[in-house]
C-alpha cells in the first residue's frame, strides 16, 4: 500500500512511496499535524543516486515493526536534498554541529517548530560499527521526548543560537591581499597535494576542480612549474582512473582510494559540468589534445545520458543497479573473456585480472599507457590507439544490454545552469560552434521550463516546475548568461544578467548589503535563513554571486555591485587565504582581483585568438552590433575596421586592431 509520497515527482521521493512508513512530503501540514499530537518529527533527508540511502531504506524503512514504530510515536518526512536544498543545508549543519559529521541518508529529529536536538546519518538495523542500531535510537528520542523536555528545551535553544550564528560572517581579519597572499593561496593547496597520486588530501577523494583551476591561472599569471604540474597531474590521474568511466565518459562523485581506482559510482550533473569548464582551463594552457578529447567525450555522455527529451539535463544517475553498487561499470573475467579475449595489450592497459582489481571484479583503468605500451611491443601509437577504441566500442555495446542504473530524471535551475556554462566554455576554448548553439538552445529551454509567470523555480519534472529557486539557481544562472554572451555574441544576455541580478538582489542579501542568504526573504521553510560562503562539491553561490557583479559591474558601469563584491572578499580574504581549498572560489576570484578584472570588447573578428586562451580576470565580449542597453559597449564601433578594446575599472586601453596587442593588458604578475 502506498505512502503520501506516491503523487510527488522526486525519484527519490518515491522510490520511498511503498514504505510502510506513513512518510510526508516536505511542507507544514506534517509539523501541524506534530503541533497538534505533541509529537516530534524524523526529518530523514537523501537523494535518488545515494547508496546508503537505498541500503538503509531496505534494512529498516521497509521493515513492518519498526515502521510501525515510527508511525506511533513520530511524524516522518521525507526530503530529496536536491528539491529543498536549504532544508538539507540546515539540518546538516545541525547534526554537523551535535554529531561532529554528516552524510546521508541524513536522519534529524525536530521539534514541531522545526527544530532539531538530535540526529544523525545512517543507522543499522541492528548495533554494529560501535554505534546504536535504528530501533534503539528510535526508542531512546521518544523517550527523551516524552520525558526529558526540558533538556529539550535546551538543547533546541543553543541549536538554534548555533545556526544564526554560523550565518554570521565575520572574524576573518579583513585580511589585504596581494601578489604575495596569492603566492600563498597556491602554497596553501600545494601544501594538502597529494604528490603521489595527484588531487588533495587522503581517501575519500573528490576532484577539487576549483582548486585544480587556481592552481592553473596562477601558473598563467605566475609562470609557477609546480603550481602547473600539480594542476595536470591531478587532472590526468582521474582521467586515467576507475572515477572516470573509461568505456563511456564521464566522471562519477568521488574516489573511495587514493588512486582514483574505486569510484562511489554515482553520476551528478554537476560534477560533470565542473570537471568540463576545469578541462577547458587545462586545454587552453597547454593545448595538450587528450584534454580536447576528454572534453568532449563528457560532453556527450550527458548529451547521451543525462539529457531529457525536450533538451534539459536530468540530475544523476545512480551508484546501483540491480541492487549492487557498481554492477553496471564493473566486469568480471568472464565477462571480459567473453569480449575481449586474452588480448594482453587490452589487459595490460584496463588492468584486468582474473581476480579483479574490486570486489572480484574489475573496474577499467588506465593501468598503462599507450606510450608504454607501444615502445614495448612495437607498435606504433596510432594502431594502439585503434585497438583500444574497437574494443571500447565492444564493450560499450556489451553495456547497453545491461540493467541500467536508475536516472534521477527531475532537473534543477542550479546544475543545469553550471552544464551551460560548461558548453560555452568549451564552445569558446574549443572554437566548437555547435557547442555554442546548444548552449544558446539550453538556455532558451531553462527559460521555457524554470520560469513560470515571470518567477524563477528551482526544480522540474514532467511538465511541472516547482520550489522557489534559492540563491545558488540565481548566481549560477546568472553567471551562465555572461558565459552565453561571451561565447555567443548575443549581448542582450549581458542585459538579461543585468536585470535578474537587480530583481532578485531585495530578497536574499541581507541586512549589511554584502552577503546573500541560501533562501528568500518569502522563504518561510527553515527557522534560520543561513549564508553560505564554504565550498564543497559546488562553488559557493556567494562567490559566484560576487564573481557576477564584479563582471556586470565592470559592463553596466554599477559602482554599488563592484563595491559589495569588494567588501564580500575583503570579508572572506582572511578564511580563504587560511583555508583555500575550501574557499578555491573565492581563492580564484581574489587572484583575479589582484591582476585587475578586464573587460575585452571585441567588435570584429579579432576574438577568436583570445577566446582560446585562460586570461585571469577577463571577460570577452564579442559583438557585431551596438548593444545600447550596456553602457561599456557604446562608442566602440566608431572604429572600424575590427578593434578591441580594454577596459578596467579606472580607464580604456587604446583601441588595438590585434588580439596578440592586447595580451600585454592581460597578464601582468609575470
């Protein structure tokens, strides 16, 4: 018998809506319904393409007794992350702040007020890994419930002094930055680099992109061998590992090893979109081909994968399939005998062993590259490159006969955005035109689906867009739009930024007029509003909201946005410069502050050649015609023929008829 979840759209949602468990959706009927049974509420939070998620769903939520439990004594909701990601982020912070961890499933008890004393994230179904089971803990929070209230009492009040003061920015030291402080920053990432294997830190490993793209424009701007070197390697050791999928692109999470051998094997839009714009950083310093290629093979896998019919992009694909992590990327010996055979140069260069290389089977990796390879047999590069491309083909067309993972097919305003600007980026650095009419297509679909009755939302699904969008889906969308126009020449999206960036400002910075809230001033949903300046996966919305008007600053000639976005780095100069992998956004866009943000007003045909290059603090505009809604572009196409001009904050350069005159204004930490 289905639960209320039944008639949502989240895949997640409803991979839940045959639980026994009385779930609600996220809303304020079920903390009604808490107010009047003087009950408290499991707020259990997850995502479609999350493996623990699925396993803790198995061993407890599908359970008769200890649904029954849950219903007797607690009002259950259940949250995709993904829909209502200040939900998560509030209730993370919490269980972050009792439990000193998080993850998910995340699993929060809350008073009907919607505020948590306790929670957690996965729980066994019965004690093991030196913690209490999911029954146990169920039975001790209605205790506490119905009989320690004031303690309570106390433990709500200090959480919620906890997440308003965790809103709070401030402390950072205010600290000047300079030449010297990004010679720091860069020292600072080095410093957690893991020299052997590339990337940053131990196991578990995620790509750090934002970190790996500081790295490469302090090299352009510096000249820095090992700030360059550390950047490729990391990059290069994914491409080579079992985090990259070999067979049909594409990167999964993050690594479980510090080889990038293991990947969690789930698919997010978002990872891909980023890892594409940070190849696109790489291709254009080095204008090594094997980036080109990786490019645009994760290009097409989300073309292939991960787009819905009417041109959007769809969420994630999940880790399982057929209930095994793994299943569908993985091959046994068999399997691969079956394909491939006993071709050793195959097996020398996957890494295939008959005992396999996880959990007795084989995930595809670089374990040799063709270089090796043909020195050692003698063939040339070319034919071992034709042998590993038939047999990727193979088993590739092996694959698609397989279970496929399921496809978390709602789509989100934030991560379709950063997918745009990924296409764009390529587009420009690739000098690839179809790239830019799919942007040009995708940014029309986003429009088309996320704007309804001139209001902005958040997520879509089946015809149906839903969830005030939140500050993220605004500062990547509105940064997508810049990236468009460079890339496009259709400047009316500079304007299009422009406005947005001006309707939306009201209702989410806040009361210093510096930083932005996560949610909406009409935003009612978490008790506290919170300011997000860290990153984890994503790029801080706040530094990419300041990246945004220091670029519509600079064009609509707005010295108000310039100054807070000032004031924002100034604010979190001093955090970024202690801890810059978690602030690499921020890291980036002091670097560029330092060299001075430029914009290049192309009205020719003399963009192409910059275009292709990684230029630190630039922003191209390229033009045909007259935009007389952009202040920055008026009065430039008096001269004639082709010119470019450079314009910084206090002054323009001379009109130049070449792009290589230019660069002279481009990089100057050199």
């Amino acid at each position: 018998m289905a639960n209320r979840l039944e008639h949502e759209l989240s895949p997640y949602l409803l991979q839940h809506a045959h639980n026994p468990v009385d779930w609600y959706p996220w809303g304020d009927e079920p903390f009604e319904r808490a107010q009047k049974e003087n009950k408290p509420v499991i707020v259990s939070i997850g995502y479609a393409a999350c493996h623990w998620c699925h396993v803790m769903e198995r061993e407890s939520f599908e359970n008769e007794q200890v649904a029954q439990y849950m219903n007797d004594h607690f009002i259950c909701i259940k949250v995709d992350r993904e829909e209502h990601p200040e939900v998560d982020h509030m209730y993370m912070d919490a269980v972050q702040a009792l439990t000193g961890s998080g993850g998910w499933p995340l699993n929060a008890f809350v008073t009907p007020d919607r505020v948590p004393f306790y929670g957690g994230t996965y729980f066994p179904p019965k004690p093991m890994y030196g913690r209490l089971s999911w029954p146990q803990l169920l039975e001790r929070m209605n205790e506490v419930w119905t009989k320690e209230q004031e303690q309570v009492a106390q433990q709500t009040e200090q959480m919620l002094q906890h997440l308003k003061n965790a809103s709070k920015i401030g402390g950072s030291g205010g600290k000047q930055w300079n030449t010297d402080t990004c010679k720091e920053m860069a020292e600072n990432l080095l410093k957690q680099a893991d020299i052997n294997y590339g990337g940053f830190g131990s196991a578990p490993k995620f790509p750090g992109t934002m970190a790996i793209g500081y790295l490469l424009q302090y090299y352009v701007l510096t000249a820095d061998e090992a700030a360059l070197q550390h950047a490729l390697k990391s990059l290069d050791a994914m491409i080579d590992g079992g985090i990259y999928d070999q067979i049909g692109g594409g990167l999964a999470r993050y690594a479980t090893d510090e080889k990038w051998l293991v990947p969690h094997f789930e698919k997010m839009l978002y990872d891909n979109a980023l890892f594409i714009s940070v190849l696109c950083d790489a291709y254009a310093v080095t204008r090594n081909k094997r980036y080109k290629a990786i490019i645009e093979e994760t290009i097409a896998f989300v073309e292939r994968e991960l787009k819905e019919p009417g041109g959007g992009y769809y969420s994630a694909l999940d880790a399982d399939s057929e209930g095994v992590e793994g299943k569908y990327y993985t091959w046994t010996w068999n399997e691969w005998q079956e394909i491939v055979g006993n071709d050793e140069i195959l097996i020398s260069y996957f890494g295939v062993s008959m005992n396999g290389n996880w959990e007795h089977t084989n995930i595809l990796h670089v374990a040799r590259n063709e270089e090796s390879i043909a020195k050692q047999t003698g063939l040339s590069i070319e034919a071992v490159k034709e042998k590993i491309t038939e047999v990727k083909r193979k088993l590739f067309a092996a694959r698609e006969s397989r279970i496929r993972p399921l496809t978390d097919d709602k789509s989100l305003l934030s991560w379709n955005a950063l997918m745009n600007t990924a296409i764009s980026k390529a587009a420009m650095v690739l000098d690839n035109g179809a790239y830019s009419i799919r942007a040009t297509e995708h940014m029309l679909w986003m429009k088309s689906h996320f704007c309804v009755d001139d209001k902005w939302l958040h997520t879509w699904k089946n015809g149906t867009a839903r969830i005030a969008a939140n500050i993220e889906d605004y500062a990547y969308l509105i940064h997508a739009m810049l990236q468009l126009a460079s890339a496009s020449g259709e400047n009316s999206y500079i304007a299009d930024a422009n406005i947005l960036l001006a309707s939306i400002h009201p209702d989410f910075v806040n009361k210093e007029q510096t930083f932005f809230y996560y949610s909406s001033a009409n935003s009612h949903e978490v008790p506290v509003r919170k300011i997000d300046v860290y990153e984890g996966a994503l790029p801080s919305a706040n530094a990419v909201m300041a990246h945004n008007m220091l670029l519509l600053g600079l064009c609509m000639d707005n010295q108000a946005w310039m100054e807070q976005a000032y004031a924002m780095l100034l604010n979190i100069s001093g955090m970024a410069y202690r801890y810059t992998y978690s602030f690499s956004y921020w890291a980036i866009l002091l670097q560029q502050y330092t060299v001075g943000y430029k914009a290049i007003v192309c009205t020719g045909n003399q963009s192409k050649e910059l275009e292709k290059r990684l230029l630190p603090g630039s922003y191209i505009i390229t033009s045909k015609k007259e935009i007389f809604d952009i202040p920055l572009l008026k009065d430039k196409f008096k001269y004639n023929p082709d010119c470019i001009f450079v314009c910084t904050t206090e002054a323009c350069m001379p009109p130049e008829r070449l792009s290589a005159n230019v660069l002279k204004y481009l990089q100057v930490l050199k």
